[in-house]
C-alpha cells in the first residue's frame, strides 16, 4: 500500500467500500427479495458513491496539476502558473496561493538579478524594488539591496582601479622607456663632456704654457729697452764729443793759418836779407808747408767729425724710434700678457666646472640604472613572474649598473676616496633586498590575500626609503670630490 | 473582443502592498494574470488569457512609450516604465511597470514578466506631464513616422536637460 499515489488508495479504498455495501446489500435483501424503498435507499446510496468518485478525482487531478507545479517550481523553475482556475472550486484557493507563491519569487528574483547586474555595471540607481514582495521576500530584499549598493561602489571602484592600473602599467611602461633614452643621453654626453673636459685640460695647460713664454717676451723687452736707453747715452756722449774735436780742429785751423801767414811773413823778411835769409826763406817754406799741411788735416778731420756728427744724429733718430717702438711693444705684450693669464684661469675654472659635470652627468647616469631597476620591480605587478622585468631585477647590488660602477667602473676610480662613497653600500644593497623580497612575495596569490598585498606594498615602501638615501649620498659624493678639489 | 471602452475619469489604486503580475507570450498575448490583475483591470481572467496586452492600452499614452518599451525587450533588456492603463469599465489606473524578458536555456525569448507596482504619485505628475507633450506632438504630426519621431525627440531632451540615461531617469523619479 506504502508504494501507491493517494488517488490510486483514495480509489481501492472507495473500490472496497463499495464493495463491502454490496456484500451487504446482497445479504440484506436475498433473505427477503428486494422491496421498492429499499431500492430506492440503494440506488441514492449508489448515486453519492458515484458523484464522491467524480469529485474525488476532479479533485485529485487539480492535486496533481498542483504537484507537478510545485515539482517544477522545486526543480527552480518559476515560470509556469495555474490558470483557468475555477470559481468556488475546492482546489481555488490553494491554486492561487501557489500562483502567488510563484509570483513572489519569480518578482524577487528578477529584481535580485536586474539589480546586481546593473551594479556589476557600476549602475547603482538600478536597486531591488521591494514594493508588493511580503514577508521573508521583502525583508532579504532589503537586505540585498545593501550589498547591491556597497557591490556597486566595489565594481565602481574596481573600475577605477582597473583603469588606474593600466594607466599606472602604461605610465611605468613609458617611464622605463623614457629612462632608457635618458640614459642613451646621459651617456654620450658623458662621454662627450670626457672629450671637453680632455680638451679644457689641454687648453688650460697651453694657456698656462702661453703665459710663462709672454712673460719671457715681456722680461725681453724690457731689456731691449734698457739696452736702447744706454745706447742712446753713448751716441749722445759720442755726438758731445765730436763737438768738442770740431771747435779743437777750428783752433788748430786758425793756428796753421796764423802759422802760415807767419811763414809768408818770414819768407819776405828773408827775400830782404838776400843772400843771408836763403836759409831762413827754406825754414820758412818749410813752416808754411807744414802750416797747409796742418790746415789740410784739420780740414779733413772737421769733414770726418761732420760726417761723424750726421751719423749720430742718425743714429739717435732711429735709436728714438727703436725706444718708442721697444715701449709699445711692450705696452702691447703686458696687455696680451694679461688677457693670457686671465684665459688661462678661465680654462682652469671651466676645466674644474666640466669635470664637475662629468661626474654630475655619471651621478645622474647611475641613478637613472638605480630608478630603471626600481621601476622593473613595480613592473613585475602588472607584468608577472614570468616577465623579463622579473628577470631584471634578479640583479644584486653588485652585479647591477650601479653596483658594477661602484665597485669596478668610474665610481671606484674618482670617487673611492670622498668619505661618503662608503656610505652607498648598505643602502644600495637594502634597495636590492627589498625588491627581490617584493618580487618574491608577488610569486605568491597575492591578488586574493590582502595580507600579502600589504606585504609587498611594504617592501617597496621600504626600497623607495632607502632608494632616496642612495640617491641623496650619490649627490653628497659629487659635491665632496669637488669641494676638496676647488 | 468587446470593443475597447470609452475612458472615464474614474481612477483606481492599487494598494502599497500589492502589485500586479501577468505573463505573456513573445507576441504579446497574455499567458497568466494574478487576482490584483484580474480585480483592478476589471476583466475575468477567461476575458484576459489569450487577449493581447495592449486591451488595457489607454489613449492617453503616446505610442513612443510603447515602442520604447518593445525596442528594449526585443534587445533583452528589462523595461521600466511608467503606464496610464484603462480598465474595463472605462476607468484608468497609473503603474510603475517592470518588464524582463523570459529567455529559453539557448537564449530565445519565449515570453515577458510583469511586475507592476504603485507608483509616487509624484512622478506619476512628472511623467502625466511629458507624456501630454509627447502625445500633442504625435497628433499633430498626424500619427506617422514623423509623430514618433517628435515624440522621441522631446523625451531625449528631456533626458538630456537631466543628464540622465533613461532607466537611471525612471527609476530616480
């Protein structure tokens, strides 16, 4: 019996009822023969049995129709409703209520559904309407209605981090890029700032060169002038000199004409004496000769002190001339003298200044390695595990572009004695830790544990601290290479 | 079908509580109405199954509402909209209607769900209001093309002015 459906019981048991009235009709009336009231009691009583069997299973198919609606709706399927529903019938109310059931739930869920689906869309005007839902339907709805809201500003800000996420990737993206041309600058002006530097060095030394010679060429000069100065007191003192021979061959001229008139003189005193002044007339001729002689000489030495006297006067000229000539030269060459000096402190300063901008340019050139190997960490977010930024920054202090600068390349060679060089060490190697424990920390699920992510925000918070001491004691190591040296 | 009424300006309410639900197929027929349906349209439900649901279309609303409404399910999106609905007796009552498309496991509309609330009486002023507008500039266009197109075009202005996309104007009324 356990095993039949109520309708298959509900008619075995009307099956036996009617069965048993039979039987008892059947004893009842064989005794005595059927009599016409008796009849009449049997056939009403088989009347109801048939209208209860009609009714019965009127009823027991509108159950039915009611079950397998309640079976679908069990299975979740909301959609089919009772209709055509009979005024007054016995199964009217329950068919109803089970509509309204059905309308309950179909009305909550595709309210439940519009609204998280607005709100999965940043919608959050779009919330569950409550209105005509009852009981347990409207009170979750209420409820729902709080986390359609807080999904809505989730998903809003999901959105927003989305997009500042892939602003952020494309930015650091970018700025790698942007650092890499950087460096290609920094670089060749490096090296080309090397080439100045060489060529302000040469230059200063051949300024310096240039004014040790003029210097020379000023002392020179000097002496030319000192020479010509004494030259030309000699010729003055020659042309006095000559002066003085000129009016000495006047005194002997006027001698040797007094001489000679004296001779004439003597020579007609001794025509006078005839025969005895022939003697006396030879002595005379003789002295007159001599006295000719004399004037002759003394002509000759005034035509040689003359000529004599315009050569001196010449060379006094042209003595003069090589005096003013000496000066300006010499006025020229202490300008020139000056202007070479002040080159050549120029070249010195500008020397100094260039080499300080080398060394500025290769201060810059390192940090931008160090801020590259950074921005690799930041990138690993975004790029994964598997990126050649994680790869990038598997590098350690040392084998880095800083690290190889500091430890190998130019930084050990010019900047190994300033007392801050050894200071970069701990805090370059800490950078390095940091973003090697970020990027390990990354390898892990970090998108789903908030607790990783904090962790990994923390390392890089502590790299970028000690980043910016790194950066500060490359800046102090430039400034001491050149404070000892200026 | 009887002949549509002639409207009266008798109103009904629905109650605060209640709403009404209907069901029809993808052409519009109604499949199933609940008793707030049946009590306040004024219809049996003999009268309403099978019929198609514009047998409570009242004239005051202009048809742009309605091809709105059919354009966005035809898209399977839900539709909210407020209706003046004309009963059988002539009289009209106001809902805030909420339609979703029925879709089949591969996604075919096999029909539409209705949930019909009471609206704010409110913005049952605002939406009075357009709706006059709307319908003047269908009438005087001549009912064509042309009038639904008027029609639309005062309705995206005054979403426009709002700055409001149409649900989020609705559902903020």
């Amino acid at each position: 019996m356990t095993n039949l459906s109520l309708g298959s019981r509900i008619h075995y048991l009307i099956a036996a009822i009617l069965g048993l009235f039979l039987a008892f009709a059947y004893f009842a009336v064989a005794p005595k023969g059927l009599d016409l009231r008796l009849g009449l009691l049997l056939g009403l009583i088989l009347a109801l049995f048939a209208l209860t069997l009609w009714t019965s299973y009127r009823i027991l198919h509108a159950i039915d129709r009611l079950a397998s609606n309640l079976q679908l709706a069990a299975q979740g399927n909301l959609d089919q409703r009772i209709t055509r529903i009979k005024k007054g019938a016995a199964t009217e109310r329950l068919s109803w209520a089970l509509n309204d059931l059905l309308d309950q739930q179909e009305a909550y869920f595709r309210e439940v559904f519009s609204a998280f689906d607005h709100a999965s869309r940043g919608q959050t005007y779009r919330l569950a309407m409550d209105q005509g839902l009852h009981g347990a339907f409207k009170d979750a709805m209420t409820r729902i209605n709080v986390s359609v809201e807080s999904l809505g500003q989730v998903q809003q800000m999901a959105l927003k981090e989305k997009l500042v996420a892939r602003v952020t990737d494309l930015n650091s993206g970018n700025l790698i890029q942007n650092l890499r041309s950087i460096q290609d600058y920094l670089l060749s002006m490096t090296k080309e700032l090397g080439t100045v530097g060489d060529l302000s060095r040469e230059t200063a030394g051949e300024a310096d060169a240039s004014r040790i010679t003029i210097e020379g060429i000023v002392a020179d000069l000097n002496r030319v002038a000192e020479m010509v100065a004494s030259t030309n007191a000699q010729i003055e003192h020659i042309h006095e000199k000559s002066t003085e021979i000129t009016q000495i061959v006047q005194v002997i001229t006027e001698v040797a004409d007094r001489t000679n008139l004296l001779a004439l003189n003597a020579a007609i005193e001794a025509a006078h004496a005839g025969e005895v002044g022939k003697g006396f007339a030879v002595v005379a001729e003789e002295v007159r000769t001599l006295s000719e002689n004399t004037k002759d000489a003394a002509a000759t030495i005034a035509a040689t002190i003359e000529s004599f006297g315009q050569a001196t006067s010449r060379m006094l000229a042209d003595s003069q001339e090589v005096k003013e000539i000496t000066e300006t030269s010499r006025a020229t060459v202490t300008a020139f003298s000056g202007s070479v000096r002040r080159f050549a402190e120029s070249a010195r300063t500008s020397f100094q200044q260039v080499s300080r901008a080398q060394d500025v340019s290769f201060a810059s050139l390192v940090k931008v390695d160090h801020f590259l190997f950074k921005q690799n960490g930041y990138r690993v977010v975004n790029q994964g595990m598997d990126s050649p930024e994680a790869r990038a920054v598997q590098a350690d202090h040392r084998g880095c572009r800083l690290g190889q600068w500091y430890y190998q390349g130019q930084g050990a060679e010019l900047f190994a004695r300033v007392p801050s060089y050894a200071r970069l060490e701990a805090p370059h190697a800490q950078v390095h830790s940091h973003i090697h424990q970020a990027v390990t920390l990354l390898g892990q699920r970090w998108q789903s544990d908030p607790e990783v992510q904090a962790k990994v925000v923390a390392q890089f918070e502590q790299a970028e601290r000690a980043s910016e001491e790194v950066v500060a004691i490359i800046d102090r190591m430039v400034d001491e290479r050149h404070h000892t040296r200026v | 079908m009887s002949p549509r009424p002639d409207p009266t300006q008798q109103e009904r309410m629905l109650a605060e509580d209640d709403f009404i639900v209907s069901k029809t197929d993808p052409k519009g027929i109604i499949t199933y109405g609940n008793r707030i349906f049946i009590a306040i349209s004024g219809y049996s439900e003999e009268e309403l199954l099978g019929s198609p649901h514009n047998i409570l279309r009242h004239p005051d609303m202009p048809r742009a509402v309605f091809k709105l409404l059919w354009d966005t399910l035809q898209a399977r999106q839900e539709i909210n909209a407020y209706v003046k609905n004309l009963a059988k007796d002539g009289s009209f009552y106001w809902v805030f209607a909420n339609i979703t498309p029925s879709l089949d496991r591969r996604g075919e509309v096999i029909g539409y769900y209705s949930v019909r609330r009471k609206p704010r009486p409110e913005a049952v002023q605002t939406v009075a209001a357009l709706y006059r507008t709307m319908l003047d500039a269908e009438r005087k266009a001549g009912d064509g093309q042309a009038g639904m197109k008027a029609s639309l075009a005062i309705l995206n202005r005054t979403l426009e002015e709002k700055g409001m996309g149409y649900d989020e104007f609705v559902l903020g009324l």
